[in-house]
C-alpha cells in the first residue's frame, strides 16, 4: 500500500520553527558565554588641575585663561584603568591611569619662545585644539614636539587649547601668537572646529550625539545585563546610531547652505587676514576624525570640501586623510573613552606635516 504523509497544518509548522529558533537563540547565548565576556562599564575621561605643591583639582573640563591654559599649573588626563591602554607613559594608580601636560608660565604647552627672536631660524605658531595641544600624551610625543626635534631649523611653539571651535582658534592667533612674531602659522583644524554659534539644530545634535557616546560607556542596560546575546545585539546598536547621529552632526556642520559651514568659511577669511597682516605665511592641516580608516572612511567628502574653501583663497593646505588611511583606528586612541590620537598617531602626523614644511 502507498506511504500516507500526513500534511502538517500551518501552526504545527510555524511551532516547529519557534521550537528551533528558540533552540538555535540558547545555543547562542551559551557560546557566547563560553567565548565572550561582557566588559565592565567604563568612566568618561576626567580632567584635573596639579599645582606646584602637588595638590589636585579635579576639573568639569578643560579650564581655559585667557585664550590659554592655567600658566604654571599641570593638566592631567585621568582614564579609567578597565581600558587598559598599552601606553608606557600612562601612570597607573588604582582605579585610574594619567598622564600630565605641564603648562608654561605663559598658558601654553612646551617651551617659550626663544627671546630675542632668533635669526636663521623659522618661528613657527601651531594653534588649534586638543589635536594639536597633545591631550593624552606626553609632551614630547606631540606632532609640534616631534617636528620639532628632528627639524632644529625650525622654531615650533604649541599654542593648541583643548575644545577651542576655529573662531576661539582664531581668536587665539589674534590675541596671542601673532605677538610672538611667527613666520609660518599652522592650524591643525578638525572636522569638528566648525563653530555652531547660536545654530539651535546644531547645538541639539551635538548634545545628543555626547549623551548616546556617554550612555555607550554605561555598559549593559535591560535585559543585557543577563544575556550575552542581548548584550553584543545592544553595543551593535549602540555603536551603529552614534555613528549615524555623528555623521548627521558633520553633514550639518558642513552643508554648504548652512549657518556652520557660512562661520567655518568666515573665520578662514579672518585667519588669513590676519596672518598677511602680521607677515606671517599660513598652512591649513586637516585631521581624519579616528574612525573607520581602513575601511569606508565617511568624511573624505568634508575633507574635499575644505581642500576647495582653502584653494579659493589661496592658503597653503594638508589633508592629512592620506597618511592615516588603512591605519586600524583604535589602535591610535589614546583610550576607549577618549578617540585622540595617541603616541602612534601623533607620530603619524608629525611625519606627513613635517615633510609638507620641508618643501
């Protein structure tokens, strides 16, 4: 007699799958579990000041005098130690790892200026933000340090200030570094020197895409405190919106139409009227934001676009997006809380800006 196959009716079939993908989550779950660890939370990046006698105070941000830092006192970066950096140079005591940027008596990082002027020698200002003060480095590891040493011709003073937009950057050049007379003017510029002004839409983005890289560093929410699984799907989707809302930030920054990108151009325009004034020459430097460099970097087209602005006005400029690519980003953090380039990438910089200035 023929075989009679019962024909299963749809519920049976749609348990059936249920039943194997539940199996095939647990199956998950415990590999993962047996494979993978879930990271302790880690604490945002702490600033704090050290005077003369040792004594610390810990810092909101960034403390800035005067278009510079705090003169005589010491800045010390704070990391939370969970991170593990394999950085020599970063102290370790306890819970938290540092390192200090001793300030000069006249608010800036590293030596003075040589007085009087110097002949033979080309006195070069390097101003900008937290890229180029060197947050998270020694001194000695910064690109102005590095160009520095190995170019004794050169005279390089670092009048970076962490957090600075470009128009308190150019402000800076106005209020400071053309007193000391420079031949050439560096701006180490990012991609988020952009001033926001009084841009609402702007502002708004950029507290929320700090809140979501915040809410990141708290570790595990909900369900994904229990479950391995959960836990890698909510890092991934953690990990994918910052992306997203950071892009969005720089989109905006940068829409040619726009408020931001109108200030950015504006204060150019400032830069290099001031600098001709002064009789000092100017080059731009464009930094890649660390993300994404050996793969599909997303800002090149932000970078052009400053390429363009810098070409129209004639100002001399280094996108410096060719030297990092396939470079894999974090391993030149400074920390995973803190996307700064550390030794390695400094090193990366002051190699490509140095031969740029050797021309």
């Amino acid at each position: 007699m023929p075989a009679h196959h019962t024909k299963k009716r749809p519920a049976q079939v749609a348990m059936l799958l249920a039943e194997s993908g539940f199996a095939a989550l647990v199956l998950l779950e415990l590999l993962l579990r047996l494979v993978a660890t879930t990271p302790e939370p880690l604490e945002v990046r702490r600033f704090a000041l050290v005077d003369a006698a040792g004594t610390v105070v810990p810092q909101l941000r960034v403390p800035v005098v005067d278009h510079g830092l705090p003169p005589g006192m010491t800045l010390r970066f704070e990391y939370d130690a969970d991170g593990a950096p394999d950085h020599p140079y970063l102290v370790t005591d306890g819970a938290w790892q540092h390192v200090d940027a001793p300030i000069n008596a006249r608010g800036m990082r590293g030596p003075l200026p040589l007085e009087p002027k110097p002949t033979g020698r080309t006195r070069v200002a390097c101003v900008g933000d937290s890229f180029t003060f060197g947050d998270g480095v020694l001194e000695a590891d910064s690109w102005v340090a590095r160009i520095a040493a190995a170019r004794p011709e050169l005279e390089l003073l670092n009048f970076g200030v962490p957090g600075l937009d470009a128009r308190q950057v150019v402000d800076a050049v106005e209020a400071r570094a053309l007193a000391d007379g420079p031949d050439l003017v560096v701006y180490a510029m990012t991609l988020n020197d952009v001033p926001v002004g009084e841009d609402p839409e702007l502002k708004r983005l950029v507290q929320s895409t700090q809140g979501r890289f915040e809410a990141g560093l708290a570790g595990p929410q909900g369900l994904a405190r229990f479950s391995a699984l959960a836990a890698l799907v909510q890092a991934r989707v953690r990990q994918a919106r910052l992306g997203d809302e950071y892009a969005q930030v720089i989109a905006t920054c940068f829409d040619p139409d726009g408020q931001g990108w109108a200030n950015l151009c504006a204060e150019l325009d400032r830069l290099a009227a001031l600098c001709t004034a002064g009789g000092a020459e100017l080059t731009v430097v464009l930094f890649p934001l660390l993300n994404d460099l050996d793969g599909g970097y997303p800002f090149a087209d932000e970078h052009a676009q400053v390429a363009a602005a810098c070409a129209e006005r004639g100002i001399d400029f280094l996108d410096l997006l060719p030297a990092y690519r396939g470079q894999r980003a974090a391993e030149l953090w400074v920390h995973p809380t803190d996307q700064h380039p550390n030794h390695l990438g400094h090193g990366i910089a002051a190699e490509a800006i140095g031969a740029h200035l050797a021309r």
